[in-house]
C-alpha cells in the first residue's frame, strides 16, 4: 500500500469554492484575505531547499512493466511567510515541487501550507492549507489523521500533503481545545506501472469510489483536547470523516488490465496519545478506536525513548527506542499487526550535526524484517547529505509490506538550504 | 563618647558571634547579584555563535533568544534557531525550575511536531559548541552551593572570587570557580573543572553594557576548552528588555507560530 503525493491541492479547493459560492468557505477566504492585506508592513521571509535524491534498488523488480532503473527526484521546497508587525497575525505559504525519472507519477506539486493565522491572548484561529502534528510515537502514527500522506519519497509516513483546514484554538481551564473543519479531501496518489515500492498490482486512480455521497467534497470534522500535568501530556481527539488510507480491491479497468481500485469508507475515529518523561525515559502510548463500514478496530503503539547522554565519556549521545504495535484487526491494511520496533539514534554533536539512525521492525507472528539506516552530516554551511538503506528481508507472502519484497534500496540524498 | 564605645563594642561582639562563614559570604554574594538583576520581566537578543576546532576551522550559528521572569520559580526560555538554514525554525522550549526537574520541549518545523523531551542531559554540548546545556540554561541560586575564596584584583579591578559546586543531578562539573567584580556583581570569568576535578573550560565575559540603567549584559562571552583546544565565541546583540513578552508566547502552543 504505497501512494505518492496528490498533484491536487487544497487551493483547488478554494478556488472551486469561490466558484460554486460556498457561503462559509467564502467568509473563511474573505478573512483570510483581509488578513493578508493588512501586513502590507509586515516582515517577511522566504527560505526552503533544493534536493536530489538517487535511489538505487538491489534487487530486480518483480511486478510486471516495473523498471529497473537507478531512481533520481530532484525536489523544491520554497516557503514564505509574512508576520504583522504587532504579530497577531501570521501568513504562512509552503510549496513542494518535484520531477522523476521512472515514472510520471514522480512528479508532482504539491501546496503543504498556505494558511493565515490570527492569535489572540486565549485563542488562535487559523484558515486555509495546514499541516497538523498529533501523537508521541516515532515508529508509526496511528492517532495522527488530520493529513493526507505524501508518501512519494519514503514510505515512512512523515511527509504530507496540505490540507484545507478552518481550524479554531481555544486555550481554557482543561487545557487546549482545537475545533477542525476539513473542506475537501484529497485522494492518495500511488505509483504508476513503472514505479518502485508499489502494490503488485497498479492501482487505477480513474476508479476511485468514495462511500460518502459529497465524495471528496465531504466536510469532515475533527476535535482535540490536550493539556500537560507536569511529568506528563495526554491528548485526546476525534475524528469524523473519510479515511485517509483507502481500501483497495481487484478490478478491471477500461483498458482490460488487472488493477487495483481505491474506495475511500467514512470512518469514526477516538484517539489518545501520551507521554511521560521521567529522567532519561520517555514513555509513550497512542491508541485509537476507529469504526469503519459498522465494524471497530483497535490499534495500539507505544513504548519507550532512552536517552544515554556522553557515551563512552565523549560528547556522543546514543537514544533507544522499543515501540511494540498492535491492531485488532486478524490481517492489519498496514504492516504494523502484532509488530515490534527497535530503534537507535547516535547524535554526535559535533559542528557538522552528524547523526546516524538504526531501526528494525519485526513482525512476531511472521518473518518478515524491515530495516532501515540513515546517516547524515551538514556539509559546509548550506547543505546536508544523508545515506539511507531500507532492507525488506523474509518478509511472507500474506504481510502487507509483500509487494516490497524485491524494493530494498539505497538513497543517496544531498539538500542545499536557503 | 560612650555611645560609640558602645557602638563598637557591639560591632565587635556581633561579628564575633557571627562570624560569616565562607559558605555563607559565597552565599550572600551571589543573592546580592541575583538581586541585583531582578526585575527585568522579559528580554530578547540575538546571539551568533562562532565555533572553532583544533586546526582553528571556524563554523556559525545564529539564534534568537526570548526569555521571560518568573517570580518565585525558574525563567522561561525560548531558543529559535535561524542559520544554519537546515536547522532554521527549529526551537527550544525550556521551563527551568529551581529544584525538581526543567519542563522542556522541541519543535520540528518540517514535521510541524512538538516533542517534549528529557530535560537531565545537562552536560551535553549546545548545538556543537564548547558550551553545554547546563552553563547557558537560567542559573537559580538554589541550583549550587557556594563558598567564599578571597578577592583579588582582575583587569584593573576588585573581584571576589567564589566556588559553586552544582547541587541538580548530571552536571559535567565538579565544580565552578566564578569571578564577579565588587562593583557591579557581574560574573567576568568562570573556571569549569570537570568530574574528575581538573580543569576543562574557562569563560570570559567581555564588553559589558547597562541597559535600563540596571541591567548589565556581555556583548560578547568566550570559552576555551582547555583540554582539546577548542573554542567557542558567543556574540550577543539587539538586547531588547521589557518588550511585553507573556506567558502565551512560552507555552507549547507558541512554538508552532516560529515557523
């Protein structure tokens, strides 16, 4: 179940609201706007990066018209952002662009933000694109839902795609309490023919289904609570609305081929997420209850972060983390069933910030093994080069992460920053 | 004439039976130096950072400093990183309090992520440099105990000489020997030594300015770290006290404004 990025955006969104004359989203579009033009003194700045990614597989591909050739992206990242002098209001904009050479599914643009802010002393109101973190745990994230995931460079679930959002931040007495109205959803995209890591067999955006009537244009719904006590935070959040991960079954499409078709359920989904950090430890948890076509799965991550500061007496510090997941579901959509992961992270604070991350993720009921390497170093003032190595190993024929088993790869990536 | 018999043969008396101990004078000083900077409220600067190795390479760092007062606990901090461009928008939450531990917190720009962090790695370096967590975080009077030395004449001026020995758990220090001059009860330079009790790092603190007439501040603070050579140079500007800064702009919800 790989997807790459969604060439749509939530400023369609907008655009075709101005057009067929949505009255809220209008009024939503017409404080934005009047925000915007009120930091004519404002300060502003832009920055982002440059990147190129190389990728190699080890193995040959396995599914059919899949290439076997050495993988380059080149991406742009700009992003501006212009803050009122009295700094109550913020304007916020994020593009991502980018071109492959395997597959024209590599390419893609992408708005990650484009949000007006307003802060007041006990609340916040924020409008437009958005991107929105929720959750503690580092080897998947299972409460955080408000995005849609922009898998098109990694499978790793940490790159999203922006999300049209109407989002109010109260501050009260039981903590911070954030309303969501989601406009508009955007679909998973997923690799073409020739794409690495993609399912075995292609998935054929023409015959998505949504269970909701409005289709992507639903207005889903979501809520959070979250306070810190102290040593402690706990977040609690709801969801109501279509599902970010679509179910996908075999088909035919009109071309006669053997594909797979995306269909996008509304689900109901309870969240919470938790930490408690003592010492050197950070404990985690999030769970969540979601109900999807009338039946509700579990699904459970949590564990622990261990920090060991000055190893072997040098500036060196090594982090370690245990995260077991688990989900109610007999055969989970996502390779994290009755999984295992163990982590470490070696920082070595010098000037150049190089760092080196280790992560394995064991299946307990099968003997399937994902293994992920990263190290990374800054390179004179404005760029930074990391080396990555996935390794799919063992992995059966009935896990999800089955359709990788010949994707193992290396990625050499180098960014310059401005 | 008797009464100031009187009142010398109390002041003898007095002192004879309170002779101030070492522990105390060390004591004393550095609460009359913690008064003497109270009342700032909120401050923000800006400091670059100029690392150097062994072989003299030099590399940079820029961040932005906001921190706020806090009467009856420790200060309230907020470091936003803004060069090198790769770390840029990253920021450190921090809530120190005098005794139990700090309340600290991360925020990763590229993820949108707030992540609360342990807060006892006090030793480890600061973004590369020869300064640790523990010598740039809010220095409260409870967190050290003092003992007097002697004075001695520094640069052209009178100093007292203290030790302080850190009383929080994981310092990288055994102890500290700190220099305030008798004037003002600024701190020119600090001898670090390190567990083991040998000398590790000495700071110097230069170009001092008042500001609101009260405040004295380092325009620019070097450490050397005596052991491997290598140094590192905070230069500090743009100083701006009592800009209304409030408790909202250092909760967790303030990080996701930087960037």
């Amino acid at each position: 179940m790989i997807s790459i990025v969604t060439r749509s955006n939530g400023f369609d969104e907008v655009l075709r609201c101005l057009r067929v004359g949505c009255s809220w989203k209008l009024s939503v579009v017409a404080i934005v706007l009047s925000g915007i033009t009120q930091m004519v003194t404002a300060a502003s700045s832009i920055d982002g990066n440059v990147r190129a990614d190389v990728r190699y597989f080890l193995d040959t591909s396995e599914h059919r018209l899949q290439s076997n050739q050495i993988s380059t992206v080149l991406t742009i990242e700009p992003s501006w952002r212009y803050e009122s002098v009295d700094r109550q209001q913020l304007f916020r904009m994020s593009l991502s662009g980018r071109v492959g050479n395997i597959d024209s599914q590599q390419d893609a643009a992408n708005v990650k933000e484009l949000l007006f802010s307003k802060f007041s002393d006990d609340w916040e109101f924020h409008a437009g694109i958005g991107q929105f973190f929720w959750g503690v745990t580092e080897s998947q994230h299972v409460v955080d839902i408000i995005n849609q995931l922009d898998l098109v460079q990694d499978i790793d679930g940490e790159e999203k795609v922006g999300q049209a959002v109407v989002n109010l931040t109260k501050f009260t007495d039981v903590g911070t309490l954030d309303l969501f109205l989601l406009p508009g959803f955007q679909e998973r995209r997923y690799p073409g023919m020739k794409g690495r890591l993609r399912t075995q067999l292609p998935v054929d955006s023409a015959l998505t289904r949504f269970e909701s009537a409005a289709g992507r244009h639903r207005l889903d719904l979501a809520a959070r609570v979250f306070d810190t006590f102290g040593a402690g935070e706990l977040g609690v959040s709801v969801f109501s609305g279509t599902s970010r991960a679509p179910q996908l079954s075999p088909a035919v499409n009109a071309a006669g081929i053997a594909v797979l078709a995306p269909y996008y359920p509304v689900m109901f989904q309870w969240g919470i997420d938790a930490q408690y950090t003592r010492n050197d430890a950070l404990w985690k948890l999030e769970a969540i209850r979601r109900t999807v076509g009338g039946s509700a799965y579990y699904a459970v991550t949590g564990g622990i972060e261990y920090g060991i500061y000055g190893i072997f007496e040098t500036d060196t510090d090594l982090s370690v983390l245990f995260e077991p997941s688990f989900d109610s579901r007999a055969l989970a959509a996502g390779p994290f069933d009755r999984d295992v992961f163990v982590g470490l992270r070696l920082s070595f604070n010098d000037a150049q910030s190089t760092e080196i991350v280790g992560g394995l993720l064991a299946d307990t009921d099968r003997s399937s093994r994902m293994v992920n390497l990263e190290a990374s170093r800054r390179l004179g003032a404005d760029w930074t080069m990391k080396l990555q190595a996935r390794l799919f190993r063992n992995i059966s024929f009935d896990d999800p992460l089955s359709a990788y088993r010949a994707d193992s790869f290396v990625t050499w990536r180098l960014s310059r920053f401005f | 004439m008797k009464n100031v018999l009187l009142a010398v043969f109390l002041m003898v008396t007095s002192s004879a039976l309170h002779a101030e101990t070492a522990e105390e004078k060390g004591l004393s000083i550095s609460q009359e130096a913690q008064r003497r900077d109270n009342g700032w409220a909120d401050l923000k600067a800006t400091m670059v950072m100029v690392l150097r190795n062994s072989r003299g390479e030099e590399s940079s760092r820029r961040v932005e400093i906001r921190s706020l007062e806090v009467a009856g606990d420790g200060d309230k901090s907020l470091t936003i990183f803004s060069y090198p461009a790769d770390i840029k928008g990253t920021a450190f939450l921090s809530h120190t309090h005098p005794t139990r531990p700090d309340e600290q917190w991360l925020y990763l720009p590229a993820l949108k992520r707030i992540k609360r962090i342990s807060s006892s790695n006090k030793s480890g370096p600061f973004m590369g440099s020869e300064f640790a967590y523990e010598d740039l975080a809010s220095q409260e009077i409870e967190k050290y105990s003092y003992r007097y030395l002697r004075n001695v004449t520094y640069q052209g001026q009178d100093h007292f000489i203290i030790e302080r020995y850190p009383e929080y758990k994981r310092s990288g220090y055994k102890r500290q020997v700190v220099w305030l001059d008798v004037e003002h009860y600024r701190v020119t330079k600090i001898e670090f030594f390190d567990r083991k009790d040998s000398l590790l790092k000495v700071l110097t603190c230069h170009g001092y300015t008042q500001y609101l007439g009260r405040y004295w501040r380092a325009n620019e603070m070097r450490m050397e770290n005596k052991q491997t050579g290598k140094s590192t140079v905070l230069q500090w500007s743009d100083y701006t006290f009592q800009s209304g800064l409030s408790d909202r702009d250092f909760d967790r919800n303030a990080l996701k404004r930087i960037r």
